[in-house]
C-alpha cells in the first residue's frame, strides 16, 4: 500500500495520459552537454581521432535532436527533421561567435592563463554558450526547449540570461553569479558586465508581455557589480561606463560614466563602553 488514496493514483494517471508536447529535460540537457563536446575540445572528455568519429558523433547528436523535436512536434513551426537539418546547419556561424566570446574574455581577465582554461573553467563563458545555442532554437520558433537549455545553464552557474535576449558579439561576463538578463533586452557588440548585473523590467501588466520590457545597451559598454538597470525604453548609450550598485531607470548617453556614492561614516572610538554591540 502507498497510503495514496485511490482516486488521486486515478488522477495522476489522466493527468500523465493526457501529458503531451513535453520536452524531455534529461535529453535535452544531454544533447546540450555532447553538442558543447562537440564543438569546444576544451570542453569535452572525449577525443576524436578521425573524421569518422567526428561525423558519427554529428549524427547521434542529430538523431537525439529530431527525438527531443518529435516530443513537440505539433508545436513546431516545421518538420521536426527539417529543423534539425537546420539548426546543424548554424553551428559553423555559432561556434565561431563563441570562439569570439571567449577570446574576448580571455583578453579582459588577467587572471585567465589562455582561451582553453576560459572554455573549460569559466562560468561565464558557460552561460553564453548555452544561452547562444538556444536563441539560436528560439529564433527558429522552437518552443520550451530555449527555456529548458537556459533554465539549466542558470542552475550551474546562478546566471540567468532568457533566450530571447538579443546579444552582440564578443559578450564578456567576469564572475558571473547572479547575472539577470531579461527576454526583451538588446545588448550590443563588445559589452561587459560583472556579477549581480540585473538587466530587468520595470513593473509591468501581464497584456504587456509582447512589448519591450528590457534595457538596450550599446555597443562598448562595462556595467559593473550589482548594478540594476531596469525599463523598456532605457538605453545605456555606446562607450559609457555604469558603476557598482547603480540603479538606473531612465537612459544615459554615449560617453556617460554614472556612479553610485554611498555615504559611508567612520567614527573613532577610546572607550569600549560606547561600541554598539550587533547580533546579526
């Protein structure tokens, strides 16, 4: 006895029974996993020492695709193979745009030693990846599983970028952890931004869901640590600098350098009566 009273046993069973268009999670993030094998060498714990294996490689990755796309199938903007065929198609343009990230990493953090140790070890780098990898199933119209690609990317490295964001080339994250970046932002070429980065919206209605809730950010920009930067028609002009713990909801121009100044107050004390004791 499982101590479930029948009738809920009954109701899990209708509820799984009429389950469908489900994009299978274990696959999914496997398929993500050997596709990045795939394309970075740094990343990968196996080798391939021949064409052949490379190729055979491909196509298991390509059967696990047209599977997980099957599942979705009446979801899909098109053939679950043609979709396939097309997405394999991208990774050349897709690797290299990665490839690009990474240097540009590698050249902004002295602590890394080359782009192999950034491709293996950084979070960052990490999370751009599989964010590119699912906008690109995003742009195509393939529904859920962006969302399933990124979800899982945010749960190894605290950084949650939503596939639907638009994202230049040679994108840098330095550290990472707790990065947000929200569906409708644009961010452009050669950006930078450090952890607890939160590009969100302003409070919004539900009905507003298609409209540009996001920031964009120009081309050239550093956002640093903790900074907040929140609406739809927010715009972070090219070359301009914005400061740990900034909370900005309103444009700034090319150029700009805005700072948040804490008042911070150091007293000096002789007697040890008058320290004011702390329990946190």
């Amino acid at each position: 006895m499982t101590g479930i009273s029948p009738a809920f046993i009954d109701h899990l069973t209708t509820v799984h029974q009429q389950a469908r268009h489900v994009v299978p999670h274990s696959m999914s993030c496997a398929f993500l996993e050997g596709l990045l094998q795939l394309l970075f060498p740094s990343h990968s714990e196996r080798s391939f020492n021949s064409r052949s294996e490379v190729e055979a490689y491909v196509l298991l990755l390509r059967s696990d695709l047209e599977k997980i796309l099957y599942r979705i199938e009446e979801r899909l903007p098109g053939k679950p193979d043609e979709i396939a065929d097309a997405y394999f198609k991208s990774l050349p343009d897709l690797q290299q745009q990665l490839m690009d990230d990474a240097a540009a990493i590698e050249a902004g953090d002295p602590a890394a030693v080359n782009i192999d140790e950034v491709i293996r070890t950084y979070l960052g780098f990490f999370a751009v990846a599989v964010y590119r990898l699912a906008h690109q199933f995003y742009r195509m119209g393939v529904p859920l599983l962006p969302r399933v690609l990124t979800t899982y990317a945010h749960a190894r490295t605290g950084i949650d970028i939503h596939p639907g964001a638009n994202i230049g080339a040679r994108f840098c994250i330095d550290h990472g952890t707790g990065i947000v970046i929200g569906e409708t932002a644009d961010i452009g070429n050669d950006v930078k931004i450090y952890q607890g980065v939160t590009l969100g919206a302003l409070s919004v209605e539900k009905s507003m869901a298609n409209l540009k809730r996001h920031p964009t950010i120009e081309d050239n920009v550093v956002i640093y640590a903790g900074a907040t930067i929140l609406g739809g028609k927010t715009v972070v002009g090219h070359d301009s600098i914005i400061g740990g713990n900034v909370w900005l909801t309103e444009s700034v121009p090319p150029f700009a350098r805005v700072y948040h100044r804490p008042q911070i107050k150091v007293s000096y004390y002789e007697d040890r009566a008058d320290v004011l004791n702390f329990s946190i």
